[in-house]
C-alpha cells in the first residue's frame, strides 16, 4: 500500500490531520489501535478554544457542534465560600468557552472522513514505524490485531499516537530532549444523570482540595475532584464522592450542588510533558505523542489541534512548491506556543489545587494569588486570554 501521508492515531490530531490534508488534495491514511466504537465512547475533555471551534466551523466538521455545544461567556473562580466570575467574553473582545465533549468531536470528524471516502484502518495491531529518515518512510501494522503484516510507504509519517504511542520513541535518544514535571495530584471524575447545578464552569479551590464542575448536556454533568494519584476508585463509594463535592462547592450564596446518578467515575494522575525536537527524519510528532499538560487549563485537545494545523500547512507547501521550509520549521513553530500552553496549564494547577507540602506561607501566597486574579482587571484578562486560547503563531 501506498500514501502520501501516513497517520499512526485517530484521536483528535490523527483525524483533524486527516481532514485537513483531504481539503488541500493529499492523500493520507490513518492507522489506529482502537476500534471504532472505542475511541467513540472514550470520555476525556470537554472544553474547546475558540480557535478549534473556528477551525471546525471552517472546514465543515462544525454542523452538529453549532446545535449541540453549549457556548459560555465566561467562568467562575470559587474559593473562601463565594463565587468570582471571569467574563472571558467581554475581557477578550467575544471570544467563547465552547464546552463539546472530545468523542463528539472525534465522532464528527470520523464521519466526515468516512463520507469522503477517506481509508481509516481500525483495531490495527504491532503498529511499528521504519525507515524514518529516509524519503520512504514506512508503517506496518497487522489488521485486526493479529492478521498478516501489512506496510504502507509513505512520503511522510504523522505520529498522533498520543502519549504511550511507539512515536515517540521512534525518534533517537541522543536527538530528543524531554522536559517533565509529575504533580502529586490526581482527579477523580464523574458522569452524572442530572440536570446543571450552574450556568457556566465552575473550578473550585477549597482547603479539602480542588473541585470542577463542568457540563456534558442539560441531561448529563461532569465533575471532577482532586484526589491522591495513588488512590483506588474502589475506595470511593457514591456518598464519600457527593460528601467531597458539597463541601468543596458549598458557598454562602445558597447555591446548591444537584446530585444524581454516577454513570462513570475513574482517577487519572496529572503531568506535563514536552519532546524537543517533535521531528525526525520524515516523523513529524503532533498531539500527546509530543506534550502533556495537566488538564486543569483545558489545553490538550487544543493543542493537538493547533500542532495539526501548523503541519498541514507545511504539508501543503511541500507538494505545491516542493519546498521543505515550513515543515523544518514546525517543530520550533509548534514549540513557541506549547511551552505557553504549559506555563498556562502548569500555573491554573497549582493556583487551585491543595498542596499538602505547602507551608502557610505559601497558602497564604496562594490565596491572594485567587483574590488578586479575581479583583484585578489586568489578572483576569491574562487568565482569560489564555484560556479562550493564544493566537496562532506560524
Ligand atoms: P489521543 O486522543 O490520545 O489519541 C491518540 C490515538 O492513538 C491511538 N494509538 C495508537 N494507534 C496505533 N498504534 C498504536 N500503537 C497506538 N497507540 C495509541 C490511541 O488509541 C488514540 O486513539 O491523542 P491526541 O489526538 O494527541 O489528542 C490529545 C487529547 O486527547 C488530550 O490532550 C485531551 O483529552 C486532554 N484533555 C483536555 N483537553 C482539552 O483541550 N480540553 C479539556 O477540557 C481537556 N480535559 C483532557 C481533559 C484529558 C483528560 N484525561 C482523561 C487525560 C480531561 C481529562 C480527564
Ligand atoms: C471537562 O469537561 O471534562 C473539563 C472541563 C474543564 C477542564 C478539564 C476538563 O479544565
């Protein structure tokens, strides 16, 4: 088999790479572990940056998401018992806080793929790259897990494989350089069957620890609270979940926490991560597969869109001019604007989650940190900018 791009991953990067390239006349093919229906049923993030709106909305992928998605105009910032909103909206010239959860985009954009006619080889099993620095790079694969093995030469590979991917690796330990930080945090998360407690997000910083309340549709919620990475979910029956959240949520306004049935609940430990350079040889890394970020900014899935972006256009100048420029630079392109992403992703983490290994000075830095974000203009607009997302850099 023969393409012009080959695609490792149908997550987010994967599949919005795949569409783009189809709208710029290049073939490619995407190469996925999962199965259809369980990358569609994977619950992960929830918010998108106005940017990745924009782009669905551009490129036909947006139909459903302008139905269905729910659009705020801000968010609230809870701690000492009271709520401060953060007017994103007004504070950034209109931009939004689309809140349309990952496996709807993922199932849009499958679609969309599909009704192209675009080949998508799910449940591949031994996914292994070669070849890299040549100018025929290869993926091989078995279909269905366990069949034949099968090869697809390239002119380039995408590796969107997220972050436990064979990407990665695949680029030399003497050429990659990785930056980590692991948070002593973890988040425990839930679906709800109940209707929304309130308007907007609600990320909330209380002395017990941090509590998010987020939305999936009026009929289903989600919420997050902070936990040791460590901990088992079996210790954390329905009653210890609810007593968590009334009381990190509670304030003095008489808001009230709607309870109903937990339909999903799992912990998941917190890090950010970067790989320097995300290229080697025809490998260009995109996504997970390149950078973690805690989700407490609500950047990952943003990110892997963006990076998809800056390669497509690199894609396209290389098979209409044959020149390689955009594609070198893609790596310290992307760069610019993850490692802000990070400081953005990195800085919401620690100023509302709890620190066990905190002094009381530093609890006390902390909460002027909340009181001066939530008085001053200047603050709140540098935290909303970032969070409806940064420009675009090329
Ligand atoms: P993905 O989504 O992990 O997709 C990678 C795909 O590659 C496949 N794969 C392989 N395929 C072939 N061969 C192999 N050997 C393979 N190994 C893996 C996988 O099966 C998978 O289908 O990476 P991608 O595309 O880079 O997208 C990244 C996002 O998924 C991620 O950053 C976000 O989910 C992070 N995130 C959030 N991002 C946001 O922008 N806004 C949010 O509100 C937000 N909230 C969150 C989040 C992530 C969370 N979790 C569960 C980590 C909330 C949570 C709780
Ligand atoms: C979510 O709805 O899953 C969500 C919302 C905001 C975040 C992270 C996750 O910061």
């Amino acid at each position: 088999m023969r393409t012009q791009v080959g695609i490792i991953g149908a997550g987010p990067a994967g599949l919005m790479l795949s569409h783009l390239l189809h709208l710029q006349g290049i073939e490619s093919v995407i190469i996925e572990n999962r199965t259809r229906e369980e990358i569609e049923g994977t619950i992960r993030a929830g918010v998108l940056e106005q940017g990745t709106v924009d782009l669905m909305k551009a490129t036909g992928v947006g139909e459903r998401l302008s139905r269905e998605a729910h659009f705020h105009h801000g968010i609230e910032l809870r701690f000492n018992r009271k709520g401060h909103r953060i007017n994103m909206h007004e504070l950034t010239g209109g931009k939004n806080v689309t809140v349309y959860a990952q496996h709807e985009v993922i199932k849009d954009l499958v679609a969309a793929r599909l009704q192209a006619g675009g080949e998508l080889i799910f449940n591949a099993g031994d996914v292994s790259l070669h070849d890299l620095d040549t100018a025929t790079p290869k993926i091989r694969f078995r279909k269905d897990k366990a069949g034949e093995l099968q090869e697809i030469v390239c002119d380039f590979i995408a590796g969107c494989d997220g972050f436990h991917g064979p990407c990665r690796a695949a680029i030399p330990g003497t050429v990659r350089k990785t930056y980590e930080k692991k948070y002593p945090l973890g988040w425990l998360g839930i679906l709800i069957e109940a209707p929304p407690s309130a308007p907007e997000l609600v990320y909330a910083h209380h002395e017990r620890g941090f509590a998010l309340l987020s939305t999936r549709s009026p009929e289903i919620q989600r919420l997050y609270i902070q936990v040791d990475p460590t901990d088992d979910i079996a210790n954390w029956s329905d009653d210890r979940i609810w007593t968590e959240l009334h009381a990190r949520l509670e304030t003095d306004e008489g808001w009230k926490l709607i309870e109903g049935p937990i339909i999903q609940k799992g912990i998941i430990a917190m890090r950010s991560f970067v790989c320097d350079p995300m290229q080697y040889g025809r490998l260009f890394l995109a996504g997970d597969a390149a950078h973690i970020v805690p989700p407490t900014g609500a950047k990952g899935l943003n990110l892997a869109v963006a990076d998809v972006q800056v390669l497509a256009r690199g894609f396209d100048a290389f098979y209409k001019t044959r020149k390689t420029e955009l594609l070198e630079r893609y790596s310290a392109t992307c760069l610019r604007r993850i490692w802000k992403a990070e400081r953005f992703s990195s800085f919401m983490t620690s100023l509302l989650h709890v620190n066990m290994d905190h002094s009381p000075f530093e609890r006390g830095i902390q909460l002027a940190e909340l009181d001066y974000i939530t008085s001053s203009r200047a603050a709140s607009t540098s935290l909303a900018e970032n969070y409806v997302g940064l420009p675009m850099e090329w």
